[in-house]
C-alpha cells in the first residue's frame, strides 16, 4: 500500500498549480499580439523579428520577446530566424478572415480584464463591477451606446458565424414563416437562417443603437428583403407581430432567472398555436461544474452583471415547461462542444 500511495504522489506535480497561476501571461500575450495587429501583419509570411517590429513601430528587443512568447503558446511557428502564424492564428487571428476573433479579444483585454481583478471584492461584497456605467441593467447599458454597443456586437458577430451555420442545419425551419429573433445583435443567426431557407423570413428586435449596426451587416450579406430590423426592449416594449418561431440566443445569461421566466412566459403568450421557441446559450451543467468555458462564463456574468449567470439545460427547460411549451427538445451544436465548453439549443412547440 506504501509503495502505491508513493507512485501515486509522484505523478502530482507543482505544474498543475503554476500552469493555472500563470493562465493571465498567456492571455496578455495573445492580446497584446493581436492589440498590435502583428498576426494581420504577418498574414502569411514569414518575417524577421526586427521585420515585424518596424511594421509595428515598437522596438526590436521587446517585439522578439512578445513574438517567442507567441511561438511558445502555439500561435506563431518559428524557424530558421523567421516567424509565421500557425495554422488558427492564420485561421482566427487576421482581419478580413471570415471567422475572425481579434475584436472579441479586444474586448476581453480593454473591458473585462482589469474587472476579473476585483473577483475577490465582488467575492466579499456579492455585488457586481458595472463594466459600462453604474447601471444595474448591463446588457441595456451596453446597447443604449452607439460605441459600446458596436464592440460589444462585433465582437460576438464573426464567433457566432459557425453556431448560426449549424443550428441552420440542425434545426428544420422549413414549416414556419417568420422567425423572431430576440436581442438578435448582429442579425447572424437570422441571416444565416433566411440564406438557408429560401421561404423563411426574419425580425430582428434590438435596441435601437444595436439596429443601427444590424442593418449594416445585414446590407453587408445582402439580406435586406428577407431581414427586417425593428427597434424595441425586449422587456417592456410588444413584440414585433407576424412570427410564428422565436429565436432567443445569447440573452437569458444577461439576467436573473426571474426575468428569464418573463421572457419566456412573454414569447409563448405571443406565439400562435404551433408556434416554436429556440433557446440557444453556451450551457453549463446541471450540477454547474463544469464545463470549464460556462464555469468561467457564470463567474464572468457575476462581477459584470447584477443577476446574470450561464445557464443550464434543467433549468432552461423547467422555465420552459413552467411558461406552456410542449415538446421540449436539444440538440448539441458539435462543433463548438465538448470538455471545454457544451454550446447547444433547447426547442419547443406552444
């Protein structure tokens, strides 16, 4: 027993903690990168370091050391004194990419990373940070500035681009007509959707500062007679009519269940008979564990928002059952779950 308890206690190393405590280095190498744009100035060369530092204008001594700390996380490759992206930074990290997530990690870098410094005050007073102004309502906080509201937007728009394919494929829209998309943001979701289904149609309800950066993407996609953008709160304001679906992602991890429950209860008094709800949200589990993404995502929505959480698929459904739905169903979005995170929908029929 000795000798088993002594293998077992080698094969636990400091490392595990170290790696965890120096999780914060690895994040401000890649924003830093990406603050500098160096992997769209890059693009698919292969340059010197003191080649990136003039494109850049920062000096040589430190560029190299932002550079090597890049090769050493994964995001360049290195060789023969030439640096080149890896194969996702290629993918991710250079503007013009389709799926490009250099203004998500802006955001995280200039808005959320000097809040998670004051985990332990939120910790000690159980009291949020507001992140934009001393509102309690964040997310209206965020959409009522035209400025904030664009980052926050954008940031989310190329992320989503991948769950707006899949749950296009995933989810039969073919027997219904029109699709409210609630808080719908960019418009993705419904752009992707209506591209899909060629007799499917889609309103899009936002705050009005949101609806003005909506209707350039959805000129962008060249969706403008199968989009409609409508200006509203959610909360207070009447739903646009004519939708015999709902489509609500991304918005119920901005509020407490009290008000989640409100929106639901308000979308199934909306709907007609046969009518469809969508929830789609990166979900944690039941026991709110795991997975580590929606971990962080919960303790994230903790010190921004007063009531927000990451939200369950249990809960989700008893809300749903609570509000009249029928039929409650959920499938995974594969490509984007696993150990990491578990992105997903719930779907049910009124």
């Amino acid at each position: 027993m000795k000798s088993k308890k002594m293998s077992s206690d080698k094969s636990i190393h400091s490392d595990e903690i170290i790696k965890i405590a120096t999780g914060f280095h690895l994040s401000k190498i890649l924003f830093a990168a990406v603050e500098f744009d160096i992997f769209s100035k890059i693009g698919r060369k292969k340059l010197q370091a003191k080649e990136i530092a003039k494109m850049c204008r920062l000096p040589v001594r430190s560029t190299t050391r932002l550079l090597n700390g890049n090769v050493a996380v994964g995001l360049l490759n290195y060789e023969k004194g030439k640096y080149s992206n890896s194969k996702v930074s290629e993918k991710y990290l250079i503007r013009g990419k389709k799926e490009y997530l250099g203004d998500l990690m802006k955001a995280y870098n200039n808005i959320l990373y000097d809040k998670w410094g004051n985990l332990e005050e939120v910790i000690k007073s159980n009291k949020f940070q507001p992140v934009f102004g001393p509102q309690k309502d964040t997310i209206g906080n965020i959409s009522k500035n035209i400025k904030i509201a664009e980052k926050a937007i954008m940031a989310q728009h190329n992320y989503s681009i991948k769950p707006a394919e899949e749950l296009a494929s995933k989810f039969d829209f073919s027997k219904y007509n029109t699709l409210l998309d609630l808080g719908g943001g960019s418009g993705i979701l419904s752009i992707t959707a209506v591209k899909k289904y060629p007799n499917l149609k889609a309103i899009v309800f936002d705050f009005p500062p949101v609806c003005k950066i909506t209707r350039k993407v959805i000129s962008k996609y060249k969706a403008g007679t199968k989009v409609k953008v409508i200006e509203g709160n959610i909360l207070i304001d009447d739903f646009p009519k004519g939708a015999d679906i709902i489509l609500i992602s991304g918005v119920l991890d901005g509020y407490d269940s009290k008000i989640c429950r409100k929106i639901i209860k308000k979308s199934y008094d909306y709907l007609p008979s046969g009518g469809a709800i969508i929830l789609k949200e990166s979900i944690i589990n039941d026991d709110r564990t795991s997975p580590l993404f929606p971990v962080l995502f919960s303790i994230a929505l903790m010190i921004e928002t007063e009531g927000g959480d990451a939200r369950s698929r249990g809960e989700m459904t008893q809300w749903l059952k609570e509000a009249g739905f029928k039929k409650i169903r959920y499938k995974p979005l594969t490509g984007i779950s696993g150990k990491f995170r578990n992105l997903g929908f719930l779907y049910a029929e009124k």
